[in-house]
C-alpha cells in the first residue's frame, strides 16, 4: 500500500481504498506464475540475442545452441568421425595407387623385354627398318610409363603427408576434451562451493522492500493493512 492510500484511509475514504485492496487482491491472483514468466523471458531472449565481441547484447539463453561444453562435445564427436571418413577415403586412393604401381611396373618389364629382343634382332638383321623402329618405340614407352610410375609413387607419397597432418586432428580433438574436463570439473567445483542445506523450492521469497533500498515505493505489509482495516471496524 502506498502512502496516497494510507492518507486516503486517514481521511475517511475506507470504502474506495477497501475497494481498491480487494480490487488489487484480484490483480495479484491472475499474475502469471513464475514458470510463465521465465519461459516469457527464456523466449525474448532467444529472440533478441546476436552474438557479438563488441555488442551489448544480454546473455545468450541456455538452450542446446548456447551450451558451451554441449556445442563443444559436438565438435569433438563430429570431427572424429570426418577424420575417421577422411582416412578411410585415403585409405581407398592409396590402395587404387599401389594397384596402378603394380600395372606400371608390369609394363615396364615388358617393354624392357620387347627392347632387348628388338635390340638383338636389330643387330642380326640391321638392314631390316622395322626392328629399329620397334624398338625405339618400345623405349619410348618404356620412358613414358616409368613417368606415369613415378607420378602414382608421387600422389602416394602426397597421401602419407596428408595422414600425417591429419594426426592433428586427433590432437586438436584431445586438447579440446582437455579444456572440456576443465570446464566440467570447475563447474561442479562451483556447485559443491554455492550448495545449501535447504532446497530451492523450499526457500521463501526475497523481500520486495527493506530499509535502506532506494528502488523500491513506500509499501505497508499485509499485517499492517489487516490492523488499519481491524481498527476502523472498531471504531465504526
């Protein structure tokens, strides 16, 4: 009760004030209950919140997108199995590889063999120009295949760099978890050092007013309301 309606009450107006108790006693019942309210402001939250270094924006809500070691499990969960899918990729071309190696180096054995026996049956019979021109053709491919070998040894030799560096990942991913455990055990450090005896629900309600604050209105509790209301019907 504010100090109007006290002077209202001292001058004789008791019925319009008892109306307006009764009238404010009604407004206090349809006040929405502490579980709306919070999910009012869980909402507005949500929809006024941008994430900025430099903005003066409120605190992110604890929704799944906010949680910072449930968004950082996600990342080591997910990176774990991109690499593992990256590796069995590199695992596949590397095998695609040695089997074209193994092609390659078929080849060239064959061509080194058609180059010796046109060699010698150019020697024998050099009047003949198709044995020359087996084999320099042969040579020919002979060099060209062994390019082709030795950019297939090249790209294999590329992939065990890339697994390599992927094994950063993996430590990526450790120091990561590391941080997380950090996280969780100063959390649960927080809550053993803030637990009380008494449960939440269990705990009354702060004051509205106490002596001494500047933010609140002059207010009269409800006892004294009851004693001013007694004492008007004691003197009528």
């Amino acid at each position: 009760m504010t100090q109007e309606e006290l002077d209202a009450l001292m001058n004789g107006d008791f019925n319009d004030v008892e109306d307006e108790i009764i009238e404010s006693d009604s407004l206090e019942d349809d006040e929405p209950t502490d579980e709306v309210v919070k999910e009012v402001n869980t909402q507005a939250a949500e929809s006024t919140y941008r994430a900025s270094s430099t903005g003066s924006w409120p605190p992110p809500p604890p929704d799944d997108d906010h949680k910072v070691v449930h968004q950082l499990d996600d990342v080591t969960k997910e990176s774990e199995e991109k690499a593992s899918e990256i590796f069995d990729i590199i695992e596949s071309i590397s095998d695609d590889l040695m089997a074209k190696e193994e092609s390659a180096n078929f080849c060239i054995d064959a061509f080194s063999d058609n180059v010796k026996l046109f060699t010698t049956l150019t020697e024998k019979f050099p009047h003949i120009q198709t044995f020359m021109t087996a084999k320099e053709q042969n040579e020919e491919a002979q060099e060209k295949i062994q390019e082709i070998l030795d950019s297939l040894q090249d790209s294999g030799n590329s992939l065990m760099n890339v697994m390599d560096i992927m094994q950063y990942q993996d430590i990526h991913r450790q120091k990561i978890e590391r941080v997380i455990n950090v996280m969780r055990a100063l959390s649960n450090y927080m809550n053993e050092l803030f637990a009380g005896k008494i449960e939440d629900e269990k705990r009354v309600g702060s004051a509205v007013h106490i002596h001494g604050d500047d933010t609140t209105e002059d207010v009269v509790n409800a006892d004294d309301i009851e004693a001013l209301l007694a004492q008007f019907g004691t003197n009528r």
